[in-house]
C-alpha cells in the first residue's frame, strides 16, 4: 500500500495531528488553550470546594456560639464570632466574584449558584450586623444578670438589652426578606433543603429578637419604672376546665415599683363581686356561652378571647375591691411545676412543700381529697401561690432554668398577659404571652379546640388529650381545606371510693354528671372567615352539627361524656378564609398534664 493511500487512510485526527505539529504557532496555542481550560477547570472546582468548606464552618461555628451564649460565656462568644465572621466574609468574598458569576449562568445549576451566593451574602451581614450586638451584650445577658433578689429585678440590665436587640432584630428582618426573595422551588434537593432550614432559622432568630426587643422596652415599664403598677395574678385551675385554661381561683394582686415585685393582696374569684355581673354581654356571647360568662367570676375564661376575659375579670375586681388594675396574668398550675424546676422545692405555710413533681396534685386533686371546705382548698391555694412567688422574687434556685420553664409554660398557652395600657399592649400584642384571639385573617390559618367542665367537677385532673391538623388542599384563592381531630381519655381510678365529693361534684347545685363521669364541651372554631364542614364522633357522622358565627368564625359545640378509662374521639374538616396560605395555626386548652397540642401544620398552598 503506498504512503498516499495509508495517509488517506489514518484517522481524521491523526492527520489534523501531524497538520497542527508542522504548524508550531497553532501547536502551542492549543497547548496554551487547553492548559488554560485546565487552570480554569481547577480555579472553579477549587473555589466551589473552598466555599462549601467556608459554609460548612459557618455552620458548625454558629452553633458553638449559640451554645456559648445560652450559658453566658462572653469570651468564648466573642472568641466564636470572630471565627463564624471570617468563614462567612470568605463565602461571600468568592461567591461576588467573576467566577461566581460564570456559575450563576450555568444551565440548570445557575439558580442553585445564585442561591448560594445569597446566603453567602446573608450570613456575612448577619455576623457583622445581627450577631455581633448580641455578642457585645453577653455580658449583660450571663445568667445571673436578671436574677431577682429580695423582691427586685435589675431594671437598668433588663432596659440595656434594647439598643443591641434592636440593631440585631433589624440585621435580621433584612436578612428575612433576602432570603424570602429566592424562590427556592427551583433549586435541586440539597441545596433547597440546606436553603428552607436557613430560611427558617433566620425567621426564627429574628421573631427571638423581636421578642427580647420588645421585652426590653416593655419589662421597665411593667415593674414601676415610671410610676407603681398592679396586675392582677390568676390562678387558672385546669382541674375543672375553661376555654382559657381553667376555672379562675385564687388571686393575688402583685405591686411592682422601681423593680419590686410583692404580693400586697389574695382573694378566691369565687368571692369577688359574688352575685353581680361586671359588664354586659354581646348578643354573640349569650348566645354561644350563656349568662354564666358574667355572673360567676370563675367563668371568666370560658371565653377564648384572653382580652376578652381580662376586662371581665378586671371589672368585677375592680368593683368589688376598688382600685386601678394595670393588667391581668394568667397562670395554670403546670406552669408553676415548669418553674419549679429551676426555683427548687418551695415550703408552703399550713402544708408540706411542693416542687415541679408534685404541685400540680397539690393544688388540683389533694386538697380535694383532703377537704371539702371551699374556703380551706381556697387558702391552701393561695398559700402555694404566694410561696412560689416569693421563692422566684427572692431569686432562689436556678433563674435561667427557671426563666426557660415559663418560656415553655408561654409556648403551651399557660401563661397570658392583657395590659389595660394602651402602650404596653400595643408591645404584647402578636407574641406568645399575649394569646390574641383574631377577628381578623391573616395569612395563617387559625384553627381552635377549646375544652371546658360542664359537670361541674373538679374531674380534668384525670383528662388527657391530644389534638392534630393537617392541611387536605388549597383552592385557586388560596383557600385551605383542614381535616384534624382531638382524642380524649379519661384516667379516672375505677376505684370511685379514691373520689371524694369535692371532685366528683356529686353534692354541688346542678350537678349534670355521674360521679367518676366527666362531662365536656368542646369548642371548636374555624380560621377567620371560614366554615366547619364536617364532624364526627367516635367515627360516627354528625348529622345535623350546631354551628354558629362567632368572632368572625364558625363554631361548633360538642358535647362529650367520659366514663372513668374510657375515650373518644372528634375529628373535623372545615375551610379557612380566602387568602390564607400560611401554615395552619392550632391552638387547644392546656391541660392538667405536662406538654401541649398547640401546633403549626405544613400549608396545602406551598410546596415543601
């Protein structure tokens, strides 16, 4: 074969090959060229590498921080932060450049490099801007910086917090709205889900923030910086259960002065104003809860409405025993239990002492066992509550695990707070603490189960429940269909001989019930402008449910019977208002035990 014919034969890139190697100048350019790809393909594998190590010590600095703030280790904090802030600066220094940018370009991935680059961005401003005011602060914040002692809290530590809060809270909401920008759908499944947990603990820390913002401004003002204060302490017994949390108990009124708190008064709601009816009643209230919301004090809660109940329980006090209230908190024994854990055992005059294992018992179910004499169970009752107070005021124990108590006993409904000035509660209202009942929508979905005593019996004690939503469908408006349930259980000994008279009932006027037997009404209600659908009982249909406006709302009444160690169960389907895609909002009456139902549920309308 000749050398023509072998050439013509080789393969098309041997000979453009031996072309390029008679050609130096175009030989070496593709060397160059293909050198230079080379370079280029190890600079972005390099700077892709580099910042995911950069985001990955973000990560874990982050959470040393945390862990050093929680226990007041200022210098570990500071020490922390300057790490966090150089791994966050480095991210965000190579995800604003020009080889970033070429990523951000790049077919399918180019979202998830934009992504990147933007919480890059995020977590640099929040470690200069958000984290390091509070890092500064730990100082004031260690954990003996609010403890009381002899009945007074350090105004001027707690009044500090509020120009470092602020500046973080800010940081915070503006790193909120960049992340909330990024439609984050469209990126693929590590990096959406890497980039949703940031996005929450964004909006967690900025509500956080806003919340010890807020307190720092408001608490001064509470303990009589300006001027003395008096806020009404209610001891809800959830033993016989209200809509709120029990029945209203024993009260104490609570003077707070330039940062002293004392109890300078305690009465049995039973006797304030007995006989009278503090304020009138809406057509819409004596229809839904009866005559009995105004004419026995103790029925104050039936309602949900805490701001509702605060002005009912403020005008029969007020009546009855004059003066000016400036506000009324609610309190149910399971919160005091949460706060026990960090004061310790507390002694109680005329009885033994109790602590977080044992003072629900005590107050809901010994005393009744021990007597039946309402003014007797009365004074025990007072007695615990001025004992524990005056344990925490004097600064006993632990104040941070007991501060974490009451932040517990705040997310399960246990504790609730209405000023009657227009100031302060403008700062509580939309928080925990404050327990708005809306009229009006909002995005999220605000679903009710409110559980009462219709005995009336000291029973609940033995109640246990657990209550649920999940979000079926959302409609073109943005409309959700929620299916949910509660199950109910009695623990009722089936031994009655163990059930003395004062908790069964059986000797009260009226009494509508069996002894050991426990008879409920359940409220339920729908989210803002929308509609129970369906109900059922023990998997059973109602057929005809009782269904009423109320607030806006629908509501539904539910009667239930519970023998001692039986249950039931009621589930729901209802609809909320148009316009409310947000997570669905449960919230249920806390009972006589530890833990809640109070819940967010996923949304129907967002893809997760």
């Amino acid at each position: 074969m000749s050398p023509e014919v072998r050439r013509r034969r080789s393969p098309a890139w041997k000979r453009r090959w031996r072309r390029l190697r008679r050609s130096p100048v175009r030989f070496w350019s593709l060397v160059g060229g293909l050198s230079l790809l080379g370079l280029a393909l190890l600079w972005c594998a390099w700077t892709v590498w580099a910042t995911a190590q950069d985001l990955r010590e973000v990560e874990e600095e982050a959470q040393i921080l945390r862990a050093a703030l929680v226990r007041g280790d200022v210098d570990g904090a500071r020490e922390t932060l300057g790490r966090y802030r150089e791994a966050a600066d480095s991210a965000a220094g190579r995800t604003s450049g020009p080889t970033w940018a070429v990523f951000e370009h790049v077919p399918v991935l180019g979202d998830d490099a934009e992504a990147i680059a933007i919480v890059s961005g995020v977590l640099s401003d929040v470690g200069r801007d958000g984290l390091e005011p509070v890092a500064n602060a730990a100082q004031s914040v260690t954990s003996d910086a609010f403890r009381p002692a002899q009945h007074r809290f350090p105004i001027d530590r707690i009044a500090a917090l509020e120009e470092p809060a602020e500046v973080s809270q800010a940081a915070f909401g503006d790193a909120a709205a960049t992340l909330a920008g990024v439609d984050s759908s469209r990126l693929i499944g590590p990096v959406q889900t890497a980039f949703d947990q940031l996005r929450g603990l964004v909006d967690d820390a900025r509500a956080t923030l806003d919340s010890t913002y807020r307190a720092s401004r408001l608490i001064p003002r509470m303990l009589g910086e300006e001027r003395p204060r008096y806020y009404l302490l209610v001891l809800q017994n959830n033993a016989e259960m209200r809509s709120g949390g029990g029945l209203a108990g024993a009260l104490s009124l609570v003077r707070m002065q330039s940062g002293s708190i004392d109890i300078v008064g305690q009465e049995d709601m039973a006797d304030v104003g007995l006989g009278s009816d503090s304020l009138p009643l809406t057509k819409e209230e004596e229809r839904v809860f009866g005559a009995n919301l105004t004419r026995a004090g103790g029925n104050a809660t039936l309602t949900p409405d805490v701001a509702r109940s605060a002005d009912l329980i403020r005008a029969r006090w007020e009546q009855a025993m004059g003066g000016r209230l400036d506000g009324v908190v609610y309190v149910d024994p399971v919160a005091v239990s949460y706060l026990l854990r960090g004061v310790g055992s507390v002694p109680v005059p005329g009885g033994g002492p109790v602590d977080a294992t044992n003072v629900v018992s005590a107050v809901e179910n010994q005393i009744y066992r021990l007597t039946g004499d309402r003014s007797l169970q009365s004074d025990y009752q007072q007695a615990v509550a001025k004992a524990v107070f005056d344990a925490f005021a004097d600064g006993r124990g632990d104040t941070v695990a007991a501060i974490q108590g009451l932040v517990q006993a705040v997310g399960e409904g246990r504790i609730r707070m209405h000023s009657f000035d227009a100031e302060d509660q403008a700062e509580i209202a939309g928080t925990d603490i404050a327990g708005d009942f809306l009229r009006e929508a909002e995005s999220k979905p605000h679903v009710g189960i409110y559980v009462n005593d219709s005995g009336p019996t000291k029973m609940q004690y033995y109640l246990q429940y657990e209550a649920t939503v999940t979000a079926r469908s959302c409609t073109d408006d943005d409309r959700q269909v929620i299916a949910g349930s509660i199950e109910l259980h009695s623990n009722t000994p089936t031994d009655l001989s163990m059930l003395t008279p004062a908790i069964t009932g059986e000797n009260f006027p009226g009494v509508r019930v069996a002894p050991g037997h426990q008879l409920l009404t359940i409220y339920l209600t729908s989210p803002v402008g929308g509609e129970i659908q369906e109900l059922r009982v023990d998997g059973q249909r109602v057929s005809t449910p009782v269904v009423e406006p109320f607030a806006n709302r629908s509501l539904s009444r539910i009667g239930v019977e519970l023998a001692p160690q039986s249950s039931h169960e009621i589930e729901f389907l209802m609809a909320s208002g148009e316009d409310q895609p947000g997570e669905i909002d449960l919230r249920v009456t806390p009972g006589a035990f530890p833990s809640s139902s109070n819940t967010s549920a996923p949304s129907a309308c967002v893809v997760y």
